[in-house]
C-alpha cells in the first residue's frame, strides 16, 4: 500500500493473539484525533512469512494487502482477510499507525484499488478466537453491506443529478437572426451604408453558420442577435449567439465557437470599408437542454477571451488528470486503478484524460479514452468504463466525504493494424507468404536451413531497437522526477545528479550518483540549525528507490540499483 511518511504511533509489538492485536489497534483509535489506523502485521506459519498491511476505521477493516514473502507474491481482498483469519491464533507482531482524518482520506483515495476488493469486515470478526471458522460468513455479509452501499451512494448520486437537472429551466431558442444598426449618439446611418453593413453582417453570419457546422460535429448556429454601432470609421458590434447539439463537450464548443466568431470578423471590414471592433460577444451553448456560455469583450483595444479550467497533470505517459491541485491527491488513485483496470479488458490505451471539475460541494468527473482492441468494441468498452469509473467515483464519495459522479465517458477504438487490411492487402500478405514458403523449400533444397534463420539477426536487432526505446524514455523519465523530488528535501539542496545505466538482459542496472548541500536555517533564538547527515541521506535513498518502483511499474521494465552513492556536505 501506498502511505505518507509518518512516524509509527506503535513499533515492533508482540502480540500473542489475534484479541491482543484488536485490544492494540483499538487503544490507538480511541485517541481523540484518529480517524483511522494503517497496520503492518507480520505473522509466521509453516508454510510462508507473511506482511499484512491492514488499513481499517474505528470498527471495520477497509483495505487490506497480504504478501507472501518466500512466494514473493501478493493477494488483495477476501483472500487476504482469510489468511488474517487463520493467523489470528499464533503470535503476531505489529506496527501501527494512527490517521487523522486528512492522512486517512488521503491513504484510503491513493489505495482504491485494494480498497474497491476489501469487504468491510468487522475487526471483531477477522482477531477473534477461532476466526478462520467464521471468517466466510463475515465476508458475505461484509460483501452484502458494501454492495447495499454502493448503490444507495450510485441511486443518491443520480438522484442529485436530476434535481440540479431540474434545476436548470430548459431554454427554448427560437431559430432567428436579428440585426439592429444605428449611429453613435444618436446620428442617423445613411440607408445606403446602412444597407451595406446590414448584408455584411449577413454574409458574416452565413459563413460562422457554415463554419460551426463542419467543425462542431452535430451542433448548428440557431439564433443570432448583433447590434452595429456606426462611429467614425468604425462598426463597434454586440452579439448574442446561440448554438445549439444534441451532445458534446460544451466547454470545448464555447471555445471553438469563440474562434470562429473572431475568425471572420475581418471579411466585415472588406465589405463595408469600416473597422469592426467587437464590444460584448456572447457565446451561449446549448447541449442538450443545458446551457452554459462565455463572453468576449474589447478591453483597451484588445479582445480576449478566456476559458477558466484546472491544470492538467502527466500521471504516467498515457495518463492524464485535470484537476485543481488542492484535489489531485485524491484521484490519482482512482485515475491509475482506472487506467490498469482497463488495460486488464485486453485494451491498449494510447491516452486517457481524466477531467474532474468543482470541489465545493461534489466532483464531476469526464473520461476520453482513445485506444487499440480486437476483442472489445466502442460500446461494450464504454459501458465497461462507465460501470468501473460510477463504482470508484461512489467509494471516493464514502472516502472524501463529497459526492462524486461520472458526468461523460467517450470512448475512441480503432482495431489493430492486422484487422484494418484492405482484401487487396490480404491478397498480397498471402501471396507473399506463399512466396516465402516456396523460397524457404529451395533452400532446403539447396541444403540451407530454414530461411528464418536468415532474418534471425534482423530479428534480433529490431527487438534491441525497441527495447532500447523503452530503455532510454525509463531512464529520461527516472532522472527528471529524481531532480524534481530530490530539490524538495527539507533543509538539503541538490547540487549534482549522475543517473548512467547498464543493461544486463531485459533489465537496466543503475549506477546513481547524488550530491546534495546541507541548508543552515534560523531555528530558535536565532541558533543556526541544520538537518542531520544520515536523515538526508535517508530521505533521498527512500525517494529514489520509490521513483525507481514506480517508473519500472510505468514503463513494464525491469530496473534495479547496481550502485547508489549519496554524498551530503
């Protein structure tokens, strides 16, 4: 599991049973400012050693890792509660950590996965005598209950998204085109100018209508309200617009939309020998049936416009989350369980951008995935998405306290390249295989081996090729995070970095060289203070070995440290 560094609130105690252990764990959640406990337990029978790492609230146990130590192997959930189970009558020691209620959001959002696969069994029921004997009927109960649960969450969370529906009065958008000319003060407008702008005006419409049309799938230019102020050499312009789709991203419409109003403005000034400046444009999109819009205005001869949106974060090179940082915290989680859970449908995903929008009161939550697959199509990978991504979004909603809910999902498939052939394609591939096959007999023919053995270096040397590509985007991508996090070692400075490499096989020895600055700051009374030697050394061994698990998971390479030198002056 995945935790904050945190001092343990218990160390190393022997516990002679599994009531010790819940007698422990229960002392420590009686303090007033723990939320929850995270526990390391480590037990011993004949067959494996075992750490059981337990995450778990005043009475149930919530998330809950086991690793089988001579195995080398791990299991999550049910089964990990059932070797808990039988361990829960032999000697066990533990460490414990208490969790205020920030750390304990925090630690159960970045867990989700083993969270999502833990019944909430109670702790009675997994430390007491005997506990193998009835740990099964727990679990079923424990299943039931979280189950109940997550639909009253899912049902609660629809319901809510009715009513702000409901809330919002459906627009009904007349299908017109206003145009109103006058002149500045008050002054008449020749008819014949008048005229000219008034078809000027009209020919800028038509084309924004064709425009928005080809490059906005599915949604039309419905209503149009400009008002022309004629000055000296000048058309100052006020505008309403509305467009109107069935469905789409409306953010992505207003911001295109804005374009495109801006994009013609010039072909007024050809017709009507006038400067057009825009005063107030207002960009209204309707999707289906909710309205949202965004203005443009002139301000000090400069029109800007601006679309207000969270920062997106590179999680991994095919993830991304939008999201405002004082909540990224809380989906990464959600957003790398999503990414892997959908990698396990047999899909390979090129990108997936998670948007997640509001904070206040509840999160929103969008989903674009573009990817490869034989073996699934767009519609049954939606519906996967949509039904992983409502169940996660409904336990970060137990977790943070706020409703979550899954607002859009848009899924893009395309087929792998064998499957996008052509029958002419085809014809030739079989051709040519018959080819090969007829060259491949002669050489036997002729006493040469099979002619495979021919391309075997070529083989050889395309597998080195994209291995090295692999190889070489690790390491690039291990050396910047290790510069980012090593700068940010309280009371140290990075002053170098060595990151070079050796490969032994499939997997990449690293010989890592650091050097960091002990920092002298002003403690009390003015005394000069500065961090210990060996706890810097500490924090940047831990950092690097960290970013070392996390790249190699990232990448699917496999790394390991040959050498690690850390030099503190």
């Amino acid at each position: 599991m995945e935790i904050p560094e945190i001092k343990p609130s218990i160390e190393n105690v022997v516990c002679l049973s599994g009531d010790e252990v819940l007698n422990t764990l229960q002392d420590l959640l009686k303090s007033k400012d723990v939320r929850g406990v995270y526990a390391k337990i480590f037990g011993k029978d004949e067959s494996d050693s075992y750490v059981i790492e337990v995450l778990a609230d005043k009475s149930r146990l919530l998330a809950i890792e086991c690793t089988y130590v001579q195995k080398n192997e791990k299991v999550y959930g049910e089964d990990a509660i059932r070797k808990l189970a039988e361990l829960a009558d032999i000697p066990l020691i533990v460490t414990a950590y208490g969790l205020d209620d920030t750390t304990f959001k925090l630690v159960l959002a970045n867990n989700i996965d083993v969270y999502s696969k833990t019944p909430a069994v109670p702790l009675s029921e997994v430390f007491k005598k005997k506990a193998k004997e009835t740990i099964e009927e727990a679990i079923t109960e424990a299943k039931e209950e979280k189950e109940e649960e997550i639909k009253e969450i899912m049902q609660k969370t629809e319901e809510i998204k009715e009513e702000k529906k409901a809330e919002v009065p459906q627009p009904e958008i007349k299908e017109e085109i206003v145009i109103e000319i006058k002149g500045k003060n008050g002054n008449e407008v020749p008819e014949s100018l008048r005229k000219r702008i008034e078809d000027a005006l009209k020919e800028y419409i038509g084309l924004v209508k064709a425009d928005i049309s080809s490059n906005l799938q599915g949604a039309q230019l419905r209503s149009v309200k400009i008002d022309g102020e004629v000055g000296e050499g000048t058309l100052a312009l006020v505008g309403e617009f509305y467009i109107v789709a069935e469905s789409g991203n409306p953010e992505i419409m207003k911001r295109k939309g804005l374009f495109i109003l801006h994009k013609h403005i010039p072909k007024i000034r050809r017709a009507t020998d006038l400067k057009p400046i825009i005063k107030d444009f207002k960009l209204n999109v309707v999707v289906g049936g909710e309205m949202s819009s965004m203005e443009a205005r002139e301000r000090e001869d400069v029109t800007l416009w601006r679309l207000t949106r969270p920062p997106t974060h590179r999680i991994t090179p095919n993830l991304y989350l939008t999201i405002d940082p004082k909540f990224k915290q809380y989906f990464v989680g959600f957003a790398r369980t999503l990414l892997k859970e959908i990698e396990n449908e047999g899909v390979l995903v090129n990108r997936l951008d998670i948007e997640v929008f509001g904070g206040v009161r509840e999160f929103e939550i969008n989903i674009r995935l573009e990817g490869k697959s034989k073996d699934i199509d767009e519609p049954r990978l939606q519906a996967k998405v949509i039904s992983l991504a409502k169940r996660h979004a409904s336990e970060l909603t137990k977790i943070v306290g706020k409703y979550v809910w899954v607002n859009h999902v848009d899924v893009a498939l395309t087929k792998p390249m064998e499957t996008e052939f052509s029958a002419k394609a085809a014809e030739i591939l079989k051709k040519k295989e018959e080819i090969e096959k007829e060259v491949e007999k002669m050489l036997k023919e002729a006493g040469i081996e099979e002619l495979s053995y021919l391309l075997e270096d070529k083989k050889k040397e395309m597998e080195k090729t994209f291995m090295m590509s692999r190889i070489n985007a690790a390491v690039q991508d291990l050396k910047q995070r290790m510069q980012e996090e090593l700068k940010n070692i309280p009371r140290a400075s990075l002053r170098w970095l060595k990151v070079n490499y050796e490969i032994n096989g499939s997997t990449i020895e690293l010989l890592v060289e650091a050097s960091l600055a002990k920092l002298e700051e002003e403690g009390l009374f003015g005394a000069l203070a500065s961090a210990n030697e060996e706890e810097i050394k500490r924090r940047a061994t831990e950092i690097i070995t960290r970013i070392l698990r996390e790249v190699s998971r990232e990448h699917q390479v496999q790394i390991r440290i040959k050498r690690l030198n850390i030099l503190v002056r």
